[in-house]
C-alpha cells in the first residue's frame, strides 16, 4: 500500500468531487472554485478513470452522485471539513486578542483613556478592550487581564500592585472664582454652590468627611447640584456651576490644564491607593504583561512628577 501522497493522485480532482456533490452542478461547483465548468468536468472525468468507476450520473441541468460517488464525497467531506477546522483553530490560536483591562468609569474617564494614547502610539499591534464599570469584576474567570481599583489591596482574586495614592481637595474653575475675588477661607467655600455626586462605596469623600479636616464645627450646606457620577460632577464645575471634591491626578488632565483649581480647605487621604490587579495565575500573554508594565510605568510618573 502506497503512502496517502500516492493514493491521492489530485487534490484539486476531491475538490471539485466535493463542490460538484454539496451543490449537485459542475457549473456551480466551477464558479466556487473560480475555474472553467470544462475544468470541473476534466477533472471529475480524470478522477473517474483513476478510479475505475463512475462517481456522477450527469442530467440535463444538474449532476448526481452515484453510490461510489456518495461513499467517496463522504469521506472527501469529512476529511475536508477536519482540515478546515484545525486550520481555523491555529489562525485564531495565533491571532492576537485583545488585553482586557476593567475599571471603574472614573478611573478609564479620566486616568486610563487620556494616557491610552501614548500607548497605541508606541504599540499599535496590541488591541486594548476597556471594561468599564462601577461593579467589581471577578478575575478568577479568566477573561479579564487586570483590573484598575481603589482600595486597602485586600482582594483575593488578584496579585494586587500598588499604582499611586489617593488625595481629595475641592476645586473650582477660574471663571467661577474669578466672579467671587473674596473667596478666601473655608467659609467662604461653604457659602458657594457645592456639586455633590453619589460615592459608590465607603472610600469616596464626600462634604462632611472634608469638613471634618477643617477647623470649622458647622454642618455642610446642602450641595446646590448633585449628580450621580464623578465624571459629570468634574464637568460641571470646569462649565463654572460649583466647587467640587476632586480626586488629584484623576481628572483627566482637567487640573493639569488649569481648568480646575484649589480652593481654600484641606487636602483628605483617603485609606488605601490606587492599585493595579492581575489574576493570580498570572498575564495570559505577553500582550497583556507589556501593557502591565506600561501602565506601572505611567503610574511611577504621576507619582514623581503629580505633587496637589
């Protein structure tokens, strides 16, 4: 018995037996396969003779398979089918997916997205998907590369590593201050319009706790505009509505730029830090740990170069 090579005396013959079976039409079969209907029907004629046998029973508008046919293009099909397949899975084996990185809307607003940038610049090959989300993410499933958190770093689904620390001061913009030259105190902060937004757990800062930092014993006004996200609240003190609590570093560049500013009061720090997540198996690729040291690194210069 020869090897399967000599057996198999034309592989464009099976291809053609299988096109011509699946659509029962050489003429079908040879505008698949992007050949001539008169090369089908060569190369159907040429396998019959190799194998001493007649596969398909011709009609006047359509072709048939014989038994022999339909024992062969079973086969064909099969074997076809079974290449296909492990081609498919190697392409997307070798095809580079997406890092996925989760974090809350606050931390991919207005920390994660302004830097991506500087990232695709330096690694365009690298896809990056962003899941952002006010909910913790579970990294035990394996789908998630790292996450972005705040908190005491007591997770127990990730290897935790510390980004920069946490810092809240209130801020407003300099259109607003600039209508009211005699805000100098902490009082006079308490007699502005406040922007309040909702905190989605026990580490945000909210009025009360910054007034705690004061020496002042009143209780905080009722804030004049509250809203139930950061990101939103942060707009509307830079469009000159309020004062209010900003996390430093975490504004998107809004304070780098000036178009937020200190006003009078303390500087609160809040317990824990900023940290970065991995699963405890480790980075699934090498995608994903070039990006983790990218992210490090970006988190080294805030905390060189970011002094509130």
């Amino acid at each position: 018995m020869g090897t399967p090579r000599q057996e198999i005396t034309s592989l464009s013959a099976l291809f053609a037996l299988e096109a011509a079976g699946r659509l029962c039409s050489f003429t079908l079969a040879a505008k698949e396969l992007g050949v001539t209907q008169a090369a089908v029907s060569k190369q159907i004629a040429m396998l019959e003779a190799d194998l001493g046998t007649v596969l398909f029973l011709r009609r006047h508008r359509e072709v048939q398979l014989t038994e022999k046919g339909r024992e062969l293009f079973g086969v064909t099909t099969k074997a076809l089918s079974a290449i296909g397949s492990a081609m498919q899975h190697m392409r997307g084996a070798n095809r580079t997916r997406p890092v996925t990185i989760a974090a809350t809307m606050t931390n991919s607003h207005f920390w994660l997205l302004p830097r991506l940038p500087a990232f695709r610049q330096l690694h365009p090959q690298v896809a990056i998907r962003i899941l952002s989300q006010e909910e913790p993410v579970d990294l035990k499933d394996g789908t998630i590369d790292m996450a972005i958190r705040f908190g005491d770093g007591d997770w127990n689904d990730g290897s935790v590593t510390p980004l920069f620390e946490g810092v809240v001061y209130a801020m407003a913009s300099p259109g607003f201050l600039a209508a009211r030259p005699e805000l100098k105190t902490v009082d006079d902060v308490l007699r502005c319009p406040l922007i309040a937004y909702d905190a989605p757990d026990a580490t945000w800062v909210s009025w009360s706790d910054w007034l705690k930092g004061t020496q002042v014993t009143s209780r905080p006004p009722t804030p004049a505009l509250s809203c139930t996200r950061y990101i939103d609240a942060v707009q509307a003190a830079c469009a000159d509505q309020g004062i209010v609590l900003v996390w430093g570093g975490v504004t998107g560049g809004v304070e780098e730029r000036g178009a937020l500013v200190r006003v009078p009061g303390p500087q609160i720090a809040p317990d824990g830090a900023f940290c970065l997540v991995a699963p405890k198996t480790g980075l699934r690729s090498p995608e994903a740990m070039l990006f983790s040291n990218w992210l490090l690194g970006e988190a080294a210069i805030q905390r060189e170069n970011f002094h509130p």
